[in-house]
C-alpha cells in the first residue's frame, strides 16, 4: 500500500477457532506436518479482522449494497499480532492484514454497489480440464436452511478483535446482524453436511486444503436469529503454480429476495506425479 492509509486498526492477537478440527490445516500437528510453525487461524477470523476498516470506510451504506475481496497471502498464528490498514483507491479502499514485522497475512479490497468482485468468464480457464477429473464444473448442492445463532456471530467477531456494535446488540436495521464473513462459514458448512450430495474424489492433491480467498456481495443486512436458505456450486478448478484450486460459489436467500452472493477459493498442494 503506497498511499498514506486514512484507517489502521489496533495490533492484537487472533483466535484460531478451528483448533479442534485434527487434520485440518488448523490443527498444530497437521500444519507443523507440512512444514508450517503452527495451525492457522481460520480465513473467516483474518478476513473479519479486516471489516472494521470497511465500516469506517464506507458505514452502513456498505451493508446495504457493498462488495469485498480477500486474498489469504500467509498464515496468521495465534502468537502473530497483527492489524488491519486500509487506503483509498478509485473504486473503494484497498485493505491489508500485516503483522508487526509488516508481513502481509491479507491483502483485500471493497467498495460500494452490490456487484460481484469477481469475473465469471474465466472460470475454467485455468487449467481445469487437468485437475480433479471427478469434480464438474456447475454441479449443485442441495438448498440449505440455517438461522445464524448470536452466540456464533459474537464469537467470530471477539475472536477477529472486532468490536463494531452492530453484531452484538442494536443496529442501524434494528437487531443485530451476521458479520459478513460468517456467510463463509456456513457455505463451507453446508458441504460438510451428511446429506449434502459429494462433487466427486479429490484426487492429485495433497491435503489439508487452505483457504486461499474469500468474496462477497451484499445485498442488505442479514439478522440473527432469521432462518435463511443458502445455495451453493462448484463455480470454478485448475492450476496455480504449485497448487490445484476449487471455487464454490453461494447464494444467500431471505424468502425470494437474494440478500448476499459470494465465493470461497480452496486450495491444495499438488501430490507429487
């Protein structure tokens, strides 16, 4: 970031909420396993680290109409401390997750208008047809219900150090909303469920996977408490450098009315050939 930044959050230290999840890219073990110092703290934690900088931004005018994009570039421990710094650019801000030593953990951007921060018409040109043979393009999981529980959203925010009031108690709308990020998890938590129909085998990687990006566009603030239905798909695979990488893309409902679209990158080691 070469212009002056107008927001820098405080230095503090993340919670890796994830901790529990053996072998995953979370656990110590597993993590210390590929050569890294310890589990990382979960993308949905670093990624609402960096949304204080977006409220200072932009305020409630973004959760009416607004889009971000983050890009996972290193790990966040739970002995880093790191903070967030945010400049202006021509179409929004420009948003970083550094440490202390500044090693960049995040690098992000957003703006106003609900419109997608991504471009749809380069999915699958990226070596697709080479990886993952099983996994289709465009295949659907099954519509999902969920009601964000305020215990859940309150944690992922005083886990990310994020102490905007919105989540916890009264808002702009009335009650209190989901943090944005939190959309992520249940995206991610959707595919996980038992009677959610499998993509196909994962095959030519090395797992644990990490997540290596997150975008949303939102529509309008989504409250605790409501009952929501998410719909998800596999938007997007193929090659990058050294890593084979999958794309899901969700869509968040209230009733008829979209509320939110966004899309979570996986990634993974290639296995040895």
């Amino acid at each position: 970031m070469t212009d002056p930044p107008f927001f820098e959050g405080i230095y503090r230290k993340l919670v890796n909420t994830a901790a529990e999840q053996k072998e995953s890219i979370h656990d110590d073990a597993q993590a210390q396993r590929l050569g890294f110092r310890g589990g990382f703290v979960p993308g949905s934690i670093v990624g609402t680290a960096a949304l204080p900088a977006i409220v200072a931004a932009f305020g409630k005018e973004w959760m009416e109409g607004g889009w971000y994009s983050f890009t996972f570039v290193s790990p966040v421990y739970i002995d880093d401390e790191v903070h967030e710094v945010a400049g202006r650019t021509p179409d929004g801000i420009a948003i970083q997750v550094v440490d202390r030593s500044g090693r960049l953990c995040c690098n992000g951007r957003a703006g106003l208008g609900a419109t997608i921060p991504w471009n749809p018409s380069e999915d699958g040109a990226h070596g697709a047809e080479g990886v993952l043979p099983e996994v289709s393009l465009g295949f659907e999981f099954l519509p999902h219900e969920f009601t964000p529980e305020p215990d859940l959203c309150q944690a992922t925010v005083r886990s990310a150090g994020d102490t905007t009031p919105w989540y916890a108690g009264g808002s702009p709308w009335g009650g209190p909303i989901v943090p944005p990020e939190q959309l992520h998890v249940v995206a991610l938590h959707l595919m996980r469920e038992p009677r959610q129909p499998r993509p196909g085998r994962m095959e030519g990687i090395r797992e644990p996977g990490m997540w290596a990006q997150h975008d949303l566009a939102i529509e309008g603030p989504l409250f605790q408490d409501r009952t929501y239905t998410v719909k998800e798909r596999v938007a997007d695979k193929g090659r990058s450098g050294r890593t084979i990488y999958l794309t899901y893309e969700f869509e968040v409902f209230d009733g008829a009315r979209r509320v939110a679209r966004g899309r979570h990158k996986a990634k993974w080691l290639a296995a040895p050939e």
